[in-house]
C-alpha cells in the first residue's frame, strides 16, 4: 500500500470503479511548510485615519462573526472503548463550544450494517449529545451496504439521510452527502451533484462521503474518485471534502482549491502516512471540529484526551 501511496503523481493502475486513470494536475494552493496554516487578520496601519479605522474594525469584526460550528467523525460503529472515548471528548468539546450539526462519514454500524446494533453502536455512545439536541447526517460505508444495501440506515430516523445521497443547508454552508461505495448509482449520482453544485448559490460549499480521494493512509489514493469528483469541485469551488474510511486524520493542502480531509479514527486507529499534499496526518484516536466565518473556515483536530493537535484555516476564496 504504502507503494500506490508514494506514487500518486503517477496514478498509472486501473480504476477500482472502473472509471479510468486519473492526473492530478496543478499544484497545491495553499501555505506550506509546517503542521498548521493560518490567516493573520492583522490590525489596521497607523496611518489610517479616524474614519478608515472604524471602517476597518467594523470589517475586522463582521469577518470575526462565528456562523456555524460543527464536527465530523467516521468509523465508528463498535460500541467500544475507543468510540466512547471519543464520544466523550466530543461531548466535552461541545460542552465548551455549542455545536448541534455532526457528520457522520460511513461504517456507522460494524461489522455488517445490522440495525438491531443501533443502540449499541450510536444511540449508546452518543447518548449525552444526542440529548443535547445533536443532529447526525451521515452517509452510507462499505460496512454499512452489507445488510440490504444500507437501506434500513437511509430510513432510520437518526441520521437524518434524504436518499443514498442528497443536500443540505446550514447558515452559509451547503453540505452535499454522496454513497461512494462501487455499488452506488454513479451515472445518475455524478449528475445530480453536478447539478446541485452548479445552482448552489452558498458562499461554502463541503461534500462528505466515506472513501478518502487523497489519502496517506491505508487505502491511499482512490483513483475513481480523483477523476469523478475532483474535477467538479475544481469547476464549483468545493472547499472541503470529509470523508473516513482510513482510520487516521489527515488534512491535505489544498488541491486545485480543495482540501481533503480525513476523519475515519472516530473508534479505532491505523497508521498513516506522509505525502507531498499533506499538511497534517496522525493515527490518533479523534473528531474534527470546525468553524465557519464569513471569510474561512477554521479546522480542529481534537483526540480522546481532548488535545487539539492539529488547526488549519481554509481561506474563502471568492469564484
């Protein structure tokens, strides 16, 4: 694995989808060098006068208006030690920093999709957020198609899923949750996100779905997906996509004005690697936690022990 991983310039095997061989293209986008990147909003020079500094400050604190916040986790469906560990550290993060909107990014339910686990694997562990009024989207894993194609999790009301794939808004974000399993109806999905994306009129635009696109981890690089779904979310100005399914955290720079983001250590962890795109990766057990400002959207890390080992900003960029 760790050969397909070093070699993702060249992409040069066939598509596990039967989609094709990707290129890559342009180079990353964003600052580089180090674990972190950020955004200096910086103060206003001496030299303005009275009235530009009021200006300034009134757009210093319009761009310093939290929007939303809300997290992310994936591969998570044991029931066991590590999932409540994480569970609780995402209960405390939220005691500190109300978030009511979580992502929920495949492999839901281990081993098979079985929905008589539910209480176990979901309803248990997440009990005190749940109760908060924490609302789950999630989107369908390899795990969870294994009992009637994951049908019975579209319909279960917990995770709030509108279809195999489908849309939604919150604030100035519109969150877009796709099936990246082999089995999911490609043509008519790759249509209708298009479709979706190009008549998305909101300032943020993040996609989530199970299989990484980028990855240093186990799966590395799925090249079906970098030749579907890249290209639209260079074309529609995607900023992030979120997905699990590698059971580590990495946070790519962005590419072509995307970053990748993997979140799949939400109960269990593998180790992860380091590629040229990768701003930081870790094998800890962890959520992402992010938020979202008129003008970036800040990206946490947060692991069991309620560290933070990871911050990046993602700058909006305008179309």
């Amino acid at each position: 694995m760790s050969l397909k991983r070093r070699r993702f310039l060249a992409l040069g095997g066939a598509s596990v989808f039967g989609f094709g061989i990707v290129a890559i293209g342009k180079a990353f986008d964003w600052v580089k060098g180090g674990t972190k990147a950020t955004t200096d909003i910086g103060s206003p020079p001496e030299s303005l006068t009275s009235a530009d500094h009021t200006h300034t400050q009134t757009a210093t604190a319009v761009s310093q208006a939290l929007i939303l916040r809300f997290a992310s986790v994936a591969d998570t469906g044991t029931g066991d030690q590590g999932q409540y560990a994480v569970a609780q550290a995402m209960t405390q993060y939220q005691s500190q920093n109300p978030f009511s909107l979580i992502l929920l990014a495949g492999d839901n339910i281990y081993t098979n999709g079985e929905m008589s686990k539910i209480e176990a694997v979901f309803e248990q562990p997440y009990q005190a957020l749940l109760k908060r009024g924490s609302k789950f989207y999630a989107c369908l894993g390899n795990h969870d198609i294994r009992t009637e194609n994951g049908e019975p999790q579209i319909r279960y009301p917990g995770f709030h899923m509108q279809g195999r794939y489908y849309t939604f808004h919150e604030q100035t974000v519109q969150f877009f949750a796709l099936d990246t399993n082999p089995s999911a109806p490609w043509q008519v999905q790759l249509a209708w996100l298009e479709r979706e994306l190009s008549r998305s009129e909101a300032p943020w635009k993040i996609v989530f779905g199970h299989h990484p696109v980028y990855s240093s981890g186990y799966y590395g690089v799925n090249q079906a997906l970098a030749k579907n779904l890249a290209p639209l979310f260079q074309k529609y100005r995607v900023q992030l996509y979120i997905n699990g399914h590698d059971h580590d955290y990495e946070r790519t720079q962005p590419i072509n004005h995307t970053v990748y983001l993997t979140c799949g250590a939400g109960a269990g962890t593998r180790p992860v690697g380091h590629s040229q795109w990768t701003a930081h990766a870790a094998s800890d057990l962890s959520f992402a936690a992010f938020e979202v400002y008129n003008d970036r959207l800040e990206i946490r890390a947060i692991d069991a022990n309620h560290h933070v080992f990871d911050h990046g900003v993602l700058p909006l960029k305008s179309t």
